[in-house]
C-alpha cells in the first residue's frame, strides 16, 4: 500500500499511462494528464509559500479542477481542506479561521464569494479564466504538465481534514491520516472489485466522503472516471448508456429519480455489473426495484466522514443481505454496543450503538479534544452515533438515530445549527428542530418556532434568513409556529416529542 495521497496519481502514471482516467465538462484526460498538471500545480503551491503541514482549503463544484488541486495539495505536503460547495460563504469563513488554512482553492463565484465574507490573509487561487481581485488565477500555476516528485510524508500524518455538522451549533474538522483513506479507498476497491477494465459514472461531490472514496478508487484501481458536475437523472442515464458504464454510485434519491425518469424505458444499462447506494437508508422495496430494472446487483454501504468513507458494505460475490448495510470493512472491526455501556457488546440481534474500530478512524477532531474524547473511546473504539444491530453472519441492520441527526439525501444535518440560526430572529423566542419524513430526500428539517410577545409570524423571514447563513441542504422546509415546545422538568427541549405538536397544527 502507498504511503501517501499524493504517490497515486504517479502510480497511475506509471501503471495506466495514456488510458483515460477522467471524463468531466467535455473533456477527457489520461492518467499521465492528471500527473502532470498536479504536479505543475504542487510546484506553484511551494512557489506561493504552501509548506508541507499547511492545510488547504478546495471550494468548487464536480470539475477536472478540483481533481488536479486535490493531488496538488498533497503532492506539496499539504493538509486537504475540502468543504462542500452548498455550504454558505459564512460557513466556509469560519471553517478557514477554524482549520487555520494556508490557501483558499476554488471556482471564481465561490472564492470571490468567500473573500467577499471576510476570508481573508490566505493565498487564493481561482479556477476560470475571469479574473478574481486578490486570487491568482489558476491557469497561471496549471498551464501544463510539470514532473513533480511529491514532498515524502509519513502514512501517519494528516491529510485531510474533513469537517461535519456539529451538535454545538458549528461543524468540527475530523483529521484523517494518510494510512487512513488509502486503508478505505483500498479496500472498498477490494471489496467492489473495481479494477481497470470498470467505467464508474458518479455525481456524488467529491469533498463528501463517498465521493472521496469514488474518485479515488477509480485513481487508484486504473478506472474510467465519468464525473458529472450535478445529478440530473436524464443526463446520468444518457451517460451510462454512451460510456457504457460498468459501475454506477449514489444515493437512494438519486436512483428514486431515475426509477422515475421516462428516459429510463429507453437506457441501454446492459453494460452495468454492479452499482452501490448510500449515503442513507433505502427502502428494501426501492432497492428490488433498482435490480430490477438496472439489471445489476445493488450493493448498499454505510460511512462517516469520520472513518474517512465507508465503515461498512458486501463484497460484489458474497452474499447480500438487503436492507443490511454490510459487514466490516478488511482490517476493521464494527460492534454493537450497550448504549448505557460502551464497553458492553449486545448479543447478536439486539439494538445498541453501531462502533468502529480499526486503521479508518480520525485521529480526532481538530483544536477539540473533548469532542474526539466523548467521540472515540481509549480503546480505539468509534461511537458512530447510529443505533443497529447485527446478525450472526456479521451483517449490519440500522435501525434508528441515537443522536437528534436529520438525514436528507445522505446529508447530515444537525438541528443545532439550523436553531442557531433561527433563534437570531428578532420575532423568535424559541425554536427547535426536527425530521420530518420525506418520500425523495427520506428526510427534511422541520423548525418549530415560539414567537416573542407581540410578534407576527414570519416564515419567509425566518428562511430567507437561513438561506443566508446556511447550506441549502441545512436550510428547513417546514416552520411550525406553536405556543410552547415540550420540556424535561429541568427546562430541557425534548426534539424527539416535537411531532406531537403536529397534531395541534
């Protein structure tokens, strides 16, 4: 196994050459392409003053752009900061100041957006050819292919921060080695078998984890990488006829839309061998259905951003068990503990906390040592905050939330930020959040707001305000405005007791 991130794509140069790695916006590159121009970009990262350890920040949309910062970055010893393009200009601020980063790489809207928020003090990079005042434009560091041997760094050394939702109201950076996404690029490639002769096609953003672990597996494997910059399902199933995809990867709203799609009567999917879901549960219903009409095994998985990408999943030819997200990825190990008791394991088939433990887990959240205590136990264990249980083959079964998380279209969402947000609404004097069941983004956030004395009810204000100063997946598609929200006797929110007052609407 290699050292680090930035010897794949030298690897891939070397082992795959002219084959083409990379089909996105109209265009194709070969393997030698992307070692190239990564490695024209490293150079002029050292050249800008980006020193190994430093951590940069890519904020940009599905592009052949982002592919070559990401391998640039680290090439140059760089700490990959990569945060999802729907997060607000505010988010993506105090993400910068939290992680302390040194650049700031991205699309010219998004990096002029984050510099108009108050981002400032890094060195910027835009992608484009429109100039950006105060980004150095890309072209002028990537205009073509340079040899560049990447800064040796140790397998245990950070290379990635990736920061989630936060139960405090702000999300939290979890740092992940090097040893720690190749241990999981690799062996879900061992588990999928993605090999060479596979053509994956994938909407999934590449700064989630699921499209980390996508993209760097058709790097790693040889794949053909089809990468859109959005998911439309018309174009997805236009693609995986013309590309004659072998390898389809997303999550159940994705394959909802297409199960819905006209287009899909026509599509020619004959080529598909197997396709993966995840990001959230999927009807078992839903899933029979996706078999059945793609003509392929759909293979469920389940991860966390703090176990660098997948925790879970079926081999391609081991038994699959639908509606079960899989068993413990190779070198890992997954449990089911008393949720009282963390050191306690549940029998076989009862409810407690899915944990992991093994080579894929965060070294811990970045600046907060108390949430990666309350986080990983001594003994290496993850709480991963879901509750399920396990059968006696191993295969996992989620069964419910043991945190107040909302999961809409494999997004988490937790309710603090959303209420952080809306409680800075001068008509507000209490608000809590909730999930609502939805039947394409399996759930939506649901505010449930106390008005001060006197004040008028005003939902747009409420959600323009959130627009504002959110992502849009975060943003709640329901405000209730009730007379009061349930309570412990200590004067607690009870979130879990919030639709009952739906009755009352």
């Amino acid at each position: 196994m290699l050292d680090s991130l930035g010897e794949i794509l030298p690897r891939a140069a070397r082992l795959f050459g002219d084959r083409v790695a990379l089909v996105t916006g109209g265009r194709e590159f070969t393997f030698r392409d992307l070692d190239g121009l990564s490695g024209a970009l490293a150079q002029g990262l050292v050249r800008l003053g980006v020193a190994p350890g430093d951590r940069v920040t890519l904020y940009a949309p599905n592009c052949w752009e982002w592919i070559v910062s990401y391998y640039g970055a680290l090439k140059a010893g760089a700490i990959i900061n990569p945060v999802n393009v729907m997060l607000t200009p505010a988010e993506v601020a105090f993400v910068t100041r939290d992680c302390g980063a040194r650049a700031l790489i991205g699309a010219p809207d998004k990096v002029a957006a984050a510099l108009a928020a108050g981002v400032d003090g890094l060195t910027t990079i835009a992608f484009g050819d429109d100039p950006v005042a105060g980004a150095t434009p890309f072209g002028e560091l990537a205009a073509r292919p340079v040899a560049f041997d990447p800064i040796p760094v140790s397998p245990t050394a950070t290379s990635t921060i990736g920061y989630t939702s936060g139960t405090t109201g702000h999300p939290k950076g979890a740092m992940q080695s090097h040893r720690a996404v190749m241990t999981n690029i690799a062996m879900t490639a061992q588990m999928h078998l993605r090999t060479a002769s596979d053509v994956v096609v994938s909407a999934l953003p590449c700064p989630h984890v699921y499209g980390n672990v996508v993209f760097q597996g058709a790097m790693l494997s040889g794949m053909k990488l089809v990468m859109h910059p959005r998911f439309d399902a018309a174009e997805i199933l236009a693609s995986l006829e013309t590309q004659r995809a072998t390898l389809f990867e997303g999550v159940p709203t994705m394959y909802m839309y297409m199960l819905a799609a006209p287009e899909l009567e026509k599509a020619d999917l004959s080529s598909l061998t197997r396709c993966t879901v995840g990001g959230q549960t999927m009807p078992v219903a839903k899933m029979r259905e996706v078999e059945a009409r793609f003509g392929c095994p759909l293979i469920e998985l389940w991860g966390m951003t703090e176990i660098a990408g997948l925790g879970t999943t079926f081999p391609t030819y081991g038994q699959r068990k639908l509606g079960s997200i899989g068993i413990a990825l190779p070198y890992c190990e997954a449990r089911i503990a008393d949720v009282a008791d963390a050191g306690r394991t549940m029998a076989t088939g009862e409810v407690g906390e899915l944990m992991i433990r093994g080579p894929i887990v965060m070294q811990g959240y970045w600046g907060n040592e108390r949430a990666t205590r309350e986080t990983i136990e001594p003994d290496g264990w993850l709480h991963s905050g879901d509750l399920a249980s396990m059968d006696e083959d191993g295969a996992v079964f989620i069964v419910d939330r043991k945190k107040d998380m909302i999961n809409t279209s494999g997004f988490k969402v937790f309710p603090a930020e959303i209420e952080r947000v809306v409680a800075a609404h001068p008509g507000v004097a209490l608000v809590a959040v909730g999930g609502a069941p939805d039947p394409l983004r399996g759930e939506i956030a649901k505010a449930y707001v106390v008005l001060k004395p006197g004040a008028a009810p005003d939902r747009e204000g409420i959600l323009d305000l959130c627009r504002r100063e959110l992502a849009a997946y975060k943003v709640p598609r329901e405000v209730l405005f009730v007379a009061d929200l349930p309570k412990t006797s200590t004067g607690k929110i009870m979130r879990r007791e919030l639709k009952t007052l739906d009755a009352s609407a």
